[in-house]
C-alpha cells in the first residue's frame, strides 16, 4: 500500500466491460498470428467513469454475478456502484450509495455470496473490520402518498471486528460451501478468521481460529519489515467440497504459506511453504474445475510472476483414497516463472474455470497467460490500459499505474 504513493492522484477509474475471456488454445502459431486482432477488440471495450473520490482508490471489488461493483479509497469512504443493463452504463447515483466506511483509510473489500445477501466487508487502517448489509428504505416525501413512495438503499454497518492490533490490509470471505465466513489478514502479521454461526443475526461473528503467519526463520531486517507490513494478501482454496478449509497468505518478507484446518487438531497449521519472492503483492488461487492439481498464482516485488502447482502426495506409494481427503497432503510439484524483470506485477486473478490467468502492474499492461499443450505458461493476448490520449506522458504512467489494480478484477469477472 505505501507504493501507492509513487503515482499521482487520479480522478478515473479505467474498466474493460465486454471481453471474451475464453478464446480456445489452438496452437502457437495461429495464436501468435491473432494475438494482434485479439488485442484490438481488447481495446475496443475501455470505457472510463469519474471515481467520485477524493483520494486514491485502493480496491475494486465485484460481485458474485458482477452486475456491482464496490470501490474504497483513502477518503475513508466506500462507494457501491451498479451495471445499467439498458445502456451498459455503470451509475452510483444514490445518496445510499457511498458512504464513510471507517475512521482512515479503507484498504480492501470482498463482497459475500449473494445466498447470504448482500453483504460487503471492508478492511480499514484503523485497525477494523467491518461487516456491512444492504438495507431498503422508504424515501420520504410529503408530497407523495405512501404508495408512490420510491424504495432506496443504504449500507448499514452489522458487525465490526477490532481485535487486530495494527492495520488490516487484506479481507475475503470464504467460499460457499464453507458457510458464512471470513479471514482478515492484518500488518501484525496475525490472520484472523471469523465465523456467523446464526446467518440470520449479522451483529455476532466470533473469533474461529488464528494463523501467525510470521515465520521464525528470518534475518533481523526482515523481521523489521514483516512487523511493518506483516500479511499483505491472501486466498481462500478453490477445492472440492470435501476437503477442509485451506488458506493461501503472503506476507511482505516474500513467503507464501499454504495453511489448512485441522478438525483433529482444531487449529490452522501449515500445510507447505510456496518458494518466496521478495514482497508478495498478491496471491490468487485458481477455481478447480476437475483437475487433480491446484494452481496457485503469487505476485511480487522482485517483478516476477509465478505460477505453482500443488498435487496430493501419495502415502508411501499408494493410491490416496477420496474418501479421506481432509487426510491427503499436498505437495509442491513445480513453480514456472511467467514474467520476470521489467515491472512490479500489482495484481493477479484467474477467470472463472480457472484455465486463464491475467496479471497487471507499473507497466500499464493487463497480460493474459494460458497453458500451451506443452503445460508451458505463454502470454496470448495484451492490453493495453494507456488510453489517455492528448495527456502528457507522466499523466498517462500516473493514470495507469493507478488502474491497473480494477482492470484485472473486471476482466475476470466477464470470464
């Protein structure tokens, strides 16, 4: 978060609104040869809209179906935005709609299933996470009879949860099948998870299990780092249903844990240790849709993009039973560097089947990789995210540096 000084104040937020993120593989070739028409339709589908904010805009955050999307900035204010089906227009134009969120400045969002509701947590500097729900209100009009009353919305705050001791800097809500939960990774280097055990009262989320991600390893400046910054990511695992909860966290000393609940143990412990890199920015997990293997996407500051790839490990030469699969470990079969050495990769996401990865950074540029039929990761279309034409170039750098972080959320969302 403290790199998002280097670039300027903008008063745009840059999306893509219509990409096809499902262009089958069909050899280098021909890939190579439609990479150029690809990256023309690419750009055909900017659209730019006001931020409404009065400071940097630090998350972009979509919805289950993306048909919202919610933005927080340093103004300590959320604002939730809706698509117009009709003009394919994004409006916020409720009073509802934004609000104060918290008392500095608002790190992070991560929308609930909409099983749930609609229900939205944000992760804030002052050490806070809270839990926000959708509310319908009768707007009030003396000249109106109560049937022509129109119906708005506001965020009321459900829940708020303190027990981090310095600045949350990441949130997510677990995956459905797991209920309603949430894990809040802090700069105390501390992941908190939190459960609704009665999904129809809000207002109670105590505290179910903690993980220390520091690790006890480390050099002194290191450890003087992680105390600043602690956990700066993390990722909830995309398994089958019958595996337990397994949490993927990065920290800003560059190590990438792969925690799992133990119901036997009661507790998170470590399940394996990702190899590092130095500052990790991001880390996504991919959506497992009938593979054998997971992948696991970190991103850093050593400019490298990294893809991981976790299998179960067979106890002493057999085949693992399905039907013990909270017992199976995982093992780390390979790591591939994507891209490596021309600029910090801010953010990485898959799409929804988990087979294209797109990742954007200080360049300005959203990458697309897939798997050739080689397994080899090769970059099959770009983006282009510099459209500020007539501004001068260090407008232009200062514009997509600050984009490049809604870009990837929004082309995963079209997946």
């Amino acid at each position: 978060r403290s790199d998002i000084g280097r670039a300027r104040k903008t008063t745009e937020c840059i999306l893509v609104h219509s990409v096809s993120m499902l262009f089958p593989w069909i050899g280098d070739n021909m890939a190579q040869q439609n990479q150029q028409q690809q990256q023309q339709d690419f750009s055909s589908s900017f659209t730019t809209l006001p931020s409404l904010h009065l400071d940097y805009i630090h998350d972009i955050s979509f919805d289950h179906y993306g048909r919202r999307l919610a933005t927080c900035s340093g103004d300590r204010t959320i604002r939730v935005w809706d698509l117009d089906c009709s003009t394919g227009q994004w409006v916020s134009d409720n009073k509802g709609m934004e609000w104060q969120a918290h008392k500095g400045t608002v790190n992070k969002l991560s929308w609930a299933h909409p099983e749930f509701g609609q229900l939205l947590a944000s992760a804030g500097s002052d050490h806070a996470v809270i839990i926000w729900e959708e509310r319908e209100q009768q707007q009030q009009d003396s000249g109106a009879s109560s049937a022509q009353q129109q119906a708005t919305t506001h965020w009321a705050s459900k829940a708020q949860l303190n027990d981090a001791r310095k600045s949350v800097t990441c949130v997510s809500f677990a995956p459905r099948h797991l209920g309603l939960k949430i894990a809040a990774g802090s700069a105390d280097g501390v992941v908190r998870i939190y459960e609704a055990i009665d999904v129809m009262n809000l207002n109670h989320w105590p505290l179910n299990g903690t993980i220390d991600a520091e690790t006890t390893d480390q050099s002194a400046e290191e450890s003087a780092v992680q105390q600043l910054l602690g956990v700066t990511c993390l990722a909830w695992g995309t398994g089958r249903l019958l595996e337990p909860p397994t949490l993927a966290i990065g920290t800003s000393n560059g190590s990438v844990g792969v925690y799992r609940y133990s119901d036997t143990a009661r507790q998170w412990q470590i399940l394996l240790k990702l190899p590092g890199q130095g500052g990790v920015l991001d880390v996504a997990w991919a959506p497992n849709v009938g593979r054998s293997f997971h992948w696991i996407a970190t991103a850093g500051k050593d400019r490298v993009l990294r893809v991981h790839t976790l299998k179960r490990c067979n106890r002493g030469g057999t085949k693992s039973n399905s039907n013990d699969i909270a017992e199976v470990p995982y093992e780390l079969e390979s790591s591939q560097v994507l891209q490596s050495g021309t600029s910090e990769v801010w953010r990485c996401a898959w799409n929804v089947t988990g087979t294209v990865l797109a990742s954007s950074g200080d360049g300005g540029i959203v990458r697309m990789w897939k798997t050739d039929f080689h397994n080899q990761w090769k970059c099959v279309a770009e983006v282009c995210c510099n459209i500020a034409s007539g501004r001068s170039s260090d407008e232009q750098v200062a514009n997509t540096a600050s984009a490049s972080t809604p870009i990837v959320e929004q082309l995963m969302e079209v997946g």
